[in-house]
C-alpha cells in the first residue's frame, strides 16, 4: 500500500464472519472428501476396508454414493462463521497483547504463540463439531438406500447416552492439536515474509482489512498461495499425532477401564502397544493431500474477499 494511500475504516466484525465463512465453506467443498478418509484411516473399526487415500475414496464411492464423501459436512458448515470469526478474533486479540505499537512487525515467535492461542480458544466449538462429523463419517451404510443419521440425530443421541457432557469428549487432545495453530500461522507468515520485497510498508495488525491491503500489494497471488499450502502442511505435520489420539477417543464411547480410548494417555499408549508408532501417522497421506489445496484456498479466499470489501 502506497504512503499517500488513504487510512482504511476499522474492520467490521461482519466482514470478517463473511470472509470466514465463504474462504472455509470454499475449503469444505475442495477438501471433505479426504477428511472423511483420513477420519476412517484412524478409526480403528473401519480402518482395513481401504489400502490407499484414492482406494478409499473409490471404495466409498462404489459402495456407499458420492454423498458419502460428504457426510458429516453440516456439522462443521453451520460453524464455519463463529468458527472464523473466533479464530481471527482470537488471533488479533493475542498478537495485540504481545505488541506494543500495533505498526510493529511480529516475531515468528510472536505469531506462533498468537495462533496457538486462538487454536486453544477454537477447541470450544471444534470439540463438538469434530465429535459429531467423526461419528457421522465413520457410519457405514448397509445398503445406498439407508440413511444415514443428521448432524442433529447424532448429537441428541450422544446428549441421551451421555449428558451435555458428552459433547465435549475429546476436548483435551483436541485443545492440544488445535494448539498447532501456532505453527499454522508461522508457516503462512514466515512465508510471505521470505517473499517480502525490501522495506516493505508497515503493517497494521490491529486492523485486518489494513493487513489484508497490504499483504495482496506486497505479494503474488502465486506466493499467496505457496503460503497457504505451506501453512497447511506444516500444521498438519506438527499436530497429526495428536488429531490421530483425539479421532480414536471421539470415536470411542464410554470412560471405564475396559475402553482402550477412554482419555488422551490410555489412547496414546494403547495405540502405540497394539500398533506401533506409525499408527500416530496413519490417515496423514489424504490429510496432506487434501491440506495443500484447502490451505491455498482458506488463505486465497479470504485475502480476496477482505481486500474486495477494503
């Protein structure tokens, strides 16, 4: 953004819930089908159906309709806005705390400890939305004319089985993987700044609509999106142990001692004693396959749509 350009109005909270919701409902479309085969990949009731990502969703495909690739999509689609919009709250209100003169430009440091922070405050929704999608993707359907249970069947059936209560199963290994928010935004940032020309224009990051203006002047949309799917694999590499531990308790039912996925440590230790260590990997190929495009996506999306607004 040029010197003599004119001061940008503050960011309209409504904005920033549209550009969310469209840059994730985007990202839903390009990516779900992946995340249902990553989801069965870790589930270990279903997991010896498939040998490969593509078998997988060829499997699925054949026997089950395309619909099967996307269900469980509702769940996270109708929280896709407040998820958004409390991500870069969150993100904003953290990176604010640690800069003294919202002109600065942050540390690597700086911006991992803020999207690791709004990765914490984003388990709060994505504890039961997760829990919910996961229960519905690993339903296999005796025949193409079954139906399979809604968003809202399935969290009712948990409420009656287990209490408000149970809608927060997980929550732990969740809160610990979505800590890799932090290393999600590094990657995103880290990588525009290896592209950043000299002495660029300092950034406002108490404003996203500013940022956003002078992120797409600064860069290519080619290195926006080399970002953004840079973003999506770091993050993914740093925290999939973790998503595989909190798939199997999510999918799991009960806290007693005979159910080997009763919590985050029983989970971790009985998968790795029945398993080996590349049970915390299983699932990452369509989880990384899926990362690239759905990151480049996100990030794309959103920059376009704040910058359009600005």
């Amino acid at each position: 953004m040029s010197a003599d350009a004119q001061p940008k109005a503050e960011l309209d909270p409504t904005l920033d819930f549209i550009a969310g919701t469209i840059a994730g409902s985007a990202a839903l479309a390009v990516g779900f089908p992946f995340d249902t085969v990553k989801v069965r990949f870790q589930n270990p009731k279903v997991t010896t159906r498939y040998r490969t990502t593509f078998h997988a969703l060829a499997t699925i495909l054949r026997q089950e309709g395309i619909r099967a690739w996307y269900r469980g999509i509702s769940s996270p689609l109708w929280t896709t806005a407040p998820l958004n919009g409390l991500i870069f709250a969150s993100y904003r209100l953290f990176m604010k705390l640690q800069l003294e003169n919202p002109n600065n430009d942050p540390t690597i440091s700086q911006v991992a400890i803020a999207g690791a922070g709004s990765g914490i405050v984003a388990s709060i929704i994505t504890t039961p939305t997760d829990l919910i999608k996961i229960h519905q993707q690993s339903q296999i359907l005796a025949s193409r004319t079954a139906q399979p249970l809604s968003a809202v069947e399935v969290a009712l059936g948990i409420v009656k089985k287990q209490g408000w209560r149970g809608l927060y199963r997980g929550i732990t290994p969740t809160a610990l993987r979505d800590i890799g928010y932090g290393a999600y935004f590094a990657a995103y940032e880290g990588t525009l700044l290896y592209f950043t020309p000299p002495k660029p224009e300092p950034h406002d990051h108490s404003n996203l609509m500013k940022e956003a203006d002078t992120t797409i002047a600064a860069h290519s949309w080619p290195v926006l999106l080399l970002a953004g799917g840079v973003a999506g694999v770091v993050g993914w590499f740093a925290t999939f142990p973790l998503d595989v531990v909190k798939t199997r308790v999510q999918s799991s039912s009960g806290y007693d001692s005979s159910n080997p996925y009763r919590n985050t440590w029983s989970t971790v230790v009985n998968s790795y004693r029945n398993e080996g260590f590349s049970v915390f990997f299983r699932g990452l190929a369509p989880t990384l396959i899926r990362a690239i495009p759905v990151n480049m996506v996100t990030f794309a999306t959103f920059e376009a749509v704040v910058h359009t607004f600005s």
